[in-house]
C-alpha cells in the first residue's frame, strides 16, 4: 500500500503541475490579449497567480472548516452518539491512524458521508439519513471507507487540487464577465491588429478548454482514489459485504432524493450525489460507478486483503495494477468475519436518534406528554410549559 | 423551522416516531418529505395521493407569498387526490407539504381508504381529534 500512496503522491504532484501550467497559461494569454502587449502576459499570469495563491491559503488556513460549515455539519461527542463513536474508535485502531477524526453531524435526508484533514488532524462527517438507513456493518464499512481517505492522504489532494480548479474556473469567470462589459472588444482603440486578434483567439480557446482540462486532470485522479479506499474499508473491517450493502443503499437513496449539495463538495461525499443523478459521467465523474464498485467488494469472497481485492477489481473491470506489489504481498491472510448478529432497530428509531442530538446542540428542549407526543420546543419558546397539541395537556419543557 | 403563514418559529411534534412540525399559533402542519416517507415505509403501506401530490404538477399560489420552511423558495398548490380531493401548498423543490388547520381535517376526512392515507391519518387524527374536543373559545 505504501509504495502505492508513494506512486500516488508522485502522481499528485505532477497533476498540481499540469494545471498550475495551464492556469499560468490561461492568465498570461488573457494579460495579453486584454491588453495587446507583451508587457500584459507577465501581468496576466502574476494575476492568475495571486487568485490561486490567495485561494490556496485560505483552504489551507481554513479549508476543512469551509468545507464542515458548508455542509451544515455539527461536531459532536461520544455522548451524543456512543454507537458511532464507538465504530470510528474501533475504524481508528484497525486503520493504524494516529489520532482519531472528529466527528460531525449533518442534518439531510440524503445518507451520505464524506472526510477533511490529514492523517493528523481530520474529520468525518456523515449525515442524519446514512445514520437512519444503515446497519452498523454498513455503517462501519462507510467510516472505514472515509478513514481509508484520510490515511491514504486523498483528503488534503482533494482540497488542493480541488482549488486550482476553482481558481481556473474563476479566472475564464472574470474573463466571461469582462467580455460582456466590452472591455476584450475593440482592445481600446489601439491598434493591435492581427497580433491581437491571434492572442484574443488562443485566450479564446484556453478559456474554453482550461476549465475542462482541469476537471479532466481532478476526476481522472481522484477515481483511482475512491478503489484504493474501498479496498482500505474491506481490509479495516474485514468485512467487505458491509460497505457494498452501504453503498447500494445510499445509491438508490441519492438516486431518489434531489440534492440540496454543494457543488464544491459533492465529489468529497462516498458517493457523488450529482455524479449519481446521470448529470456527470465517464471521464467526468470523481466517482467509478457505485455499481461497479459494489460488484468489486462482493467479488471478493472468503478474504478482505488487498490481493483479494486487486484480484476482484482486474476480474469485474478488466484492468490491473491498482494496488502496489509490496501491500499485495505482505498483507497476508485476512479472512472475512461473520455478519455482526444484533437486533437492528428500526430507521426511524435511529432518526431520531441522531435528529435529537441536533436539536439539542440547537438548543431544542425535549418533552413527552403522557399521551405519548413527544414535543421539541425551539429555544425562541421561552414558556416553561405548553399545551400538548394532540391531547390538550399542559406539559411542562424545562 | 419558521411557519410559513405567521412567520413564528414551529414546534417538533413526534408520533410513532414520525415527526411533524406545527404551528402553536395558526395550528398548521409542515410534513417533511422525509418523514413521510418514513411513515410510509414503516406502514408498509405503496405510496398514495399524497407522495403523489409531493411529486405533482403544481399550479402557482394565489393570495399572500408563503415560502417553504426548508428551502425558502415560494411554494406552489397541488392537489391531493381522492373521493374528495384537498388543494395543499407544497415546495416546489419537494421539501415537502403544508397543511392549513382546516386542509388537515378535510384531507383525513377524505382519506378514502388509500393505505398511506390511513396511515397519515393515523398519525395526524390526534392532533385533529384535539382540535375537536377541546371547546370553542372565541
Ligand atoms: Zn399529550
Ligand atoms: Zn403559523
Ligand atoms: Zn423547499
């Protein structure tokens, strides 16, 4: 595995290269363009390289954060929810993490999951509906999945990579922008001439072409990504059915409900919730097929190593060298453990469950009539007691 | 979540596990999508009129603007068929369904035998069967 994050790494490099290239590119044509002078192609990829560099501190200075508040995520406590704590706990160990993520809570009714950070400093955060749809095989088989992201260093590629593409999709923004207020037109009546109207057509072209080049360059590499991390999950859990069964549920889920995500984070989620809708695919989606995906894990049988798992990916989608020589090698027997036996209970029991732990970090007072209404009572409610809606009751929130 | 009537902040009422948000000054019902379908599944019951209405053609909202609690988009009217069909307002972007006091009892009353009907009813008779006992004041 390790020879493998190396060879990722090499990879990821030469990706941020790549689109550091075109994005100098982009700004130096338009400098040029824009201003009809040689002088204006410094300026234009100085520009380009300030948006990126100012862009690349905050992510780093506050990326993850953006990306949990975004997302409408909560931290929260073992308290709140000892049963996930507890499988990111056991994820942690199994993973040989140093430090175990912090773990935040996201109200929608779309199950899905997605991690920031680094190995060091990171968080997982999944939402209500996941915690309402799964088991905790599944459940454990999702966590593994992300901690596999952020073991394998896939977290902090994605935030960087993630911002040149932003930086070059603002960069042909401004340029669109500026077209429509004429400023690119006529080169202010200076005359140019055929020079100009060259430079006006390259910066054209990479204008169009830089945006999706760029995308191309993300997708193509965090594809790979998502393979290696769910044969992680399979190995951590040794149970490679649980994250399969997640899956499937999740991508039937995302299927049905319309997304209310960000388009920044979708790629981050286990499963890409526009990706999944048919808008995105091929060589534009961050994710492989989720049903390819789940053919992989239940291919694999009687083990969960990382052999196993090569073994299945080259027979399902006919490609090799996923997975390095050193990590098929030396990871040796992991057998496949059996299906964890407990009473589940039901999605809306476990709705509620991590619904009410949102409401309490709001600020909600919880009550129960005796008729059997429960009452949530939004912190704007100051009065100590209210009228039970269905049986007329006064019920006292302190 | 806001009324989207009054504008007052709503309280959480949960029933069987169901939760449904509602109004302690104009006694309407916010029916989160997802939480119908929850009492869908867990009824058993083949979705009805009233998933039916949620994923409906809608027709523009006559009368004062009134925005989705989730969403805040403006929220359009659908009808919920049966023997006697209901007009109920509902997000466009299918957050889910408001139910006016008197909407809620006219959409039980007609729930006409559709098992997720009878399974809305179920659910929401209580707070309509309060509204009834309770005596008229005003
Ligand atoms: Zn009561
Ligand atoms: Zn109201
Ligand atoms: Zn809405």
């Amino acid at each position: 595995m390790w020879e493998q994050i190396r060879s990722n790494r090499r990879k990821s490099a030469i990706l941020l290269v790549l689109m550091a290239v075109l994005l100098l590119a982009l700004g130096s044509s338009l400098g040029a363009a824009a201003t009809g002078a040689p002088e204006g192609a410094i300026a234009g990829a100085a520009l380009a390289a300030a948006v990126w560099l100012i862009l690349t501190l905050v992510a780093y200075a506050g990326g993850d954060n953006i990306m949990l508040a975004t997302a409408g995520a909560r931290r929260i406590e073992k308290r709140d929810l000892p049963k996930l704590f507890n499988i990111v706990e056991e994820m942690t160990i199994a993973s040989g993490l140093p430090v175990m993520p912090e773990v935040y809570l996201i109200e929608s009714n779309v199950p899905n999951a997605f991690a920031v950070g680094s190995p060091k400093r990171s968080a997982v955060a999944v939402t209500t509906g996941l915690l309402a749809r799964l088991n905790r095989d599944e459940l454990q088989g999702v966590i593994a999945h992300e901690i596999g992201h952020i073991r394998n260093q896939d977290t902090r590629f994605i935030v960087l990579a993630g911002v040149m593409v932003a930086a070059i999709v603002l960069i042909a923004d401004l340029f669109w922008r500026s077209m429509a207020y004429g400023r690119f037109r006529g080169g202010r009546g200076r005359g140019g001439g055929q020079a100009q109207a060259i430079l006006m057509l390259v910066a054209l072209v990479l204008v169009i072409l830089s945006p999706i080049l760029a995308r191309l360059l993300y997708f193509a590499c965090s594809r790979k990504r998502e393979y290696l991390a769910d044969a992680s999950a399979a190995r951590f859990t040794r149970y490679p059915e649980g994250l399969a069964s997640a899956l499937e549920k999740i991508d039937k889920a995302v299927l049905s409900e319309r997304p209310d995500v960000n388009r920044v984070i979708a790629p981050m989620y286990i499963v890409n919730p526009l990706a999944a809708r048919g808008g995105i695919s091929g060589l534009f989606s961050t994710h492989p097929p989720t049903a390819e995906r789940i053919r992989i894990l239940r291919a694999m049988g009687k083990s969960a190593s990382f052999a196993q798992y090569e073994e299945a990916y080259r027979t399902v989608s006919g490609k090799s060298g996923l997975i390095g020589a050193s990590a098929l090698a030396d990871s040796g027997e992991t057998p496949v453990r059996e299906a964890a036996a407990e009473t589940e209970p039901v999605a809306a029991a476990r709705k509620r469950e991590a619904m009410d732990v949102l409401y309490r970090k709001s600020g909600y007072r919880i009550a129960q009539c005796t008729c059997g209404t429960r009452m949530k009572v939004p912190p704007t409610h100051p009065d100590p007691a209210i009228p039970c809606p269905t049986c007329g009751r006064s019920v006292s929130v302190g | 979540m806001l009324c989207p009537v009054c504008l007052s902040e709503m309280i959480v009422l949960e029933m069987d596990r169901i939760e449904v948000d509602h109004c302690l000054r104009c006694k309407g019902v916010w029916l989160d999508r997802g939480e119908l379908e929850l009492l869908v599944e867990m009824s058993g019951a083949p979705s009805g009129p009233i998933r039916g209405a949620l994923e409906g053609r809608g027709r523009p909202l006559i009368g004062p603007k009134r925005r989705c609690p989730v969403c805040g988009v403006r929220m359009d009217e659908v009808d919920v068929e049966g023997p006697a069909p209901v007009v109920v307002d509902r997000c466009p972007r299918r957050h889910g369904l408001w139910l006016d006091e008197g909407e809620l009892g006219r959409l039980i009353e007609s729930a006409g035998g559709a098992p997720e009907t009878e399974a809305v009813k179920r659910l929401l008779g209580r707070l309509l069967q309060s509204e009834r006992g309770r005596p008229e004041s005003g």
